[in-house]
C-alpha cells in the first residue's frame, strides 16, 4: 500500500500505444486542400478543448467506479488462481507422475521384451 502513482507517465508499459487522440493523428490537411490559418487554429483549439473537457469530466464521473470494478474483478482471478486452479494443477502433476511411472512399467514389461527380440533378429544381418 505504500507504492506511489507516477502522475507523469501514466502509461509505463506502453498498454495504450494503439490509441492516438492527438489532434495530428486524427485530424490531417494535405497539399493543395488548406483551410484558412485562423480556422486551423481554431479548430486544433476547440478539439483540445472538448476532448480533455469530455475526458476528464468521463474520468471523474465513471474513472473511480470502473477502476473499482477492474480491481474486483482481478482480485477475482487472483482469487481462483491461487486457491483453485494453481492447487489443481498441482494434484493432476502428481497423478500424472504416478500414471507415467505405470506406463513406463507396463511398456518395460510388454513392448521393450518385442523391441529387444527384434533388434536381436536384425543384429544378425549385420556385417
């Protein structure tokens, strides 16, 4: 509980890379189809403006409820994992120690006895 939010980069491990919202990457002029100056700047302000308005005003109203519903949903699967599936797969390793020493047993005692006959067979048309 004592770790602190890094409030500058909020993005460490590059989760949201595919999301680009910046004005540039949603927004292009080419050669040969320009609009006035003014109108340019307006427009990069006014959507500036409106998208962190509607962001931050998303975030406050719904961040929190979310984020607490993320945070359950992964102590969820914390939950299971630790307490069901990780001892399961532990029971089905020891079960399939046991089942491969059988195995092993039963093709010791059935297959290798043929194997070892026939390669006595072929042994004999060696030079």
């Amino acid at each position: 509980m004592g770790e602190q939010v890094d409030l500058v980069n909020r993005d460490p491990n590059n989760l949201n890379d595919h999301l680009k919202v910046q004005f540039e990457d949603v927004l292009a002029e080419p050669e040969g189809a320009r609009s006035i100056d003014c109108v340019w700047k307006l427009a990069f302000t006014c959507f500036n403006c409106w998208m962190n308005l509607c962001y931050k005003l998303s975030t406050l109203l719904c961040g929190i409820c979310i984020a607490a519903e993320w945070g359950c949903q992964f102590a969820e699967v914390a939950f299971y994992h630790i307490w069901f599936i990780t001892p399961m797969l532990r029971m089905f390793e020891i079960n399939c120690s046991v089942l491969r020493k059988v195995c092993a047993t039963c093709t010791g005692c059935c297959i290798e006895p043929c194997c070892e006959s026939c390669g006595r067979i072929f042994k004999s048309f060696e030079k």
